[in-house]
C-alpha cells in the first residue's frame, strides 16, 4: 500500500515537471518570435520572469524530489523490518496459543486419568473392607467353634479325673501365679490351664480363668487373650474379675488395630460397670481411639 501511494506522488511530480518544462519551453519559442518581429514588450518581460521563477520552482521540485527519495530509502527498510516484526510476533503469538491449548488438553487428560485412578481406589477400598468384614465373622465363628471344642475338651476332662482337692487347688493357683510374676509365663498357662479344666467351679476357678487370659496378653497373644477373657464373662457371672477381664478385652482389641471393636468393650466396662474401679481408664483409652 505505502509503495503505491509513492508511486501515485512521484507520477504527479513528473506530470507537473513536464507541464512545467512544456510553458517553459513555449515561453522561449514566444520570446525569440517576439524578438524577431519586434522590441521586447512589458508583457513579454513578465513573461520571462515567470518562466525563471518555473526553472527556480522546478529546480526545488527536483531537489524535494531526491529528498524524498532519500526519506524513502530510509524510511522503506525500517518499515518493512517493523512489518517482519509484527509477522514475526504473530506468528510467536499464534505458537504460544498453540502450546497453551496443548498444555490445557494435556492437563485435562492427566485429570482424567486422576479421576478413573480415584474411582479404581474407592473400589478397590471397598473390596479390601468386604474383605475385612468377612475375615472378621470369620474369626468370630471360629472363636465361638474353639469355645465349643474347650468346653467338650473340659468336660472330657472331668469325667476321666477326679476333681483334685481345694487345697491342692490352692497350692497349685500359688504356684502358677508365682510363675506368672516371675513372667515364666508358658510355665503359668500350662498350671492355670490344668486348674481351669480340672475345676473350673473353684472359688478360684474365675481368678485362673482371669490369669489365663493374662498371661497371653503378656506374651502379645491378643487374640487367644481375648478367647479366655471372654470366657471369664461368659462361664463367671458372679466374679470380681468381670470388670478386668472388659477393660483388657478393649485393650486387645486396641493393640490388634480393631479400634471399632475396642470402643464397643470400652463403652460396655462404662455401662455395665458404673463404680468399676477401671472406669477412668476405659474413658482415657476410648479419648485415645
């Protein structure tokens, strides 16, 4: 565009040159043909002044006119590197749109991808839970199972052995629990387990069975100390250690990790055991939970 308007200027300089040079040149035709006919005139003096002042005029036109060709030389190249420039950062502009759009689509894949990764884990949690909650009925039907088996165990017991004398019962509760401080505890299962079997209505039958269970807590043991812990509940209504042997159910439950469960037998020690004297750590226990 610019070019073309230079082009339109300079044809109109050269137009207006050449009608300059054309009066120029009738001019001298009529000032020699009015010397040959007569004396020079005033209109013929005007005229020549007229004709210097169109040489002076075309002169200057000649002079504006390398002028502004020198303007124009100057001036075209930084126009057209001011014009690759533009191009140029057009074009940089497009690839930064381009590399933006591609980033935002690669991020909504990789969010894609994040999303159907979570929806995989809340599946897979929940398969891994179904299978925990069967493991765990599992474990609650073989407990009752071992219960069952004990009790025949124990009843076969006494039918073969005569039931060995409250003072030998005695001496052998001492012994076993002797063994237990002593933290021999093998020693004390096997002296707990034989007084257990042999005479588990002893007024001390409820205190064995108790201690029984103690020592496969103290060996970490925690799910066969829940088994005779249990049956502390189960077999003696009337024992003192009912409220011992809650407290350390919730305690095996908590070491095993089951810190549903642990509340639960934490929260029955509260409700079934008003003025136990455990009850202040059952409710530190279940603020740790």
């Amino acid at each position: 565009m610019k070019r073309s308007y230079l082009t339109i200027l300079k044809t109109i300089l050269v137009v207006f040159l050449t009608i300059s040079l054309n009066f120029t040149i009738s001019a001298q035709e009529k000032k020699s043909t009015s010397k040959s006919q007569s004396k020079t005139s005033p209109e013929s003096d005007k005229v020549e002044q007229i004709v210097q002042i169109l040489i002076k005029q075309r002169d200057k036109i000649k002079e504006l006119e390398n002028q502004l060709n020198q303007v124009l030389g100057e001036l075209i190249p930084d126009i057209n590197s001011t014009l690759e420039a533009i191009v140029k950062a057009k074009a940089q502009s497009d690839s930064a749109t381009i590399m933006v759009i591609d980033r935002l689509n690669s991020l909504r894949n990789k969010i894609k991808i994040l999303e159907d990764k979570a929806l995989y884990s809340d599946s897979t949690n929940f398969e891994i839970l179904t299978q925990l909650v069967m493991i765990e009925n599992k474990i609650v039907t073989l407990t009752r199972s071992f219960n069952e088996l004990y009790e025949i165990r124990s009843s076969t017991s006494l039918d073969e052995k005569q039931k060995i004398s409250k003072t030998d019962f005695k001496q052998n509760y001492v012994q076993a629990l002797g063994f237990y401080q002593n933290n021999d505890f093998q020693k004390a299962i096997e002296g707990f387990s034989e007084l257990v079997i042999s005479d588990p209505g002893h007024e001390l039958g409820d205190n064995s069975q108790y201690w029984l269970g103690e020592c496969y807590y103290s060996l970490k043991n925690y799910k066969r100390a829940i088994i005779e812990f249990e049956n502390v509940l189960l077999k003696y209504d009337d024992s003192d250690k009912r409220d011992d042997a809650q407290l350390k159910l919730g305690l095996c439950y908590k070491n095993i990790g089951n810190k549903s469960k642990a509340a639960e037998e934490f929260i029955k020690l509260l409700d079934n055991y008003p003025d136990s004297e455990y009850r202040q750590k059952a409710e530190k226990y279940l603020q740790q939970l």
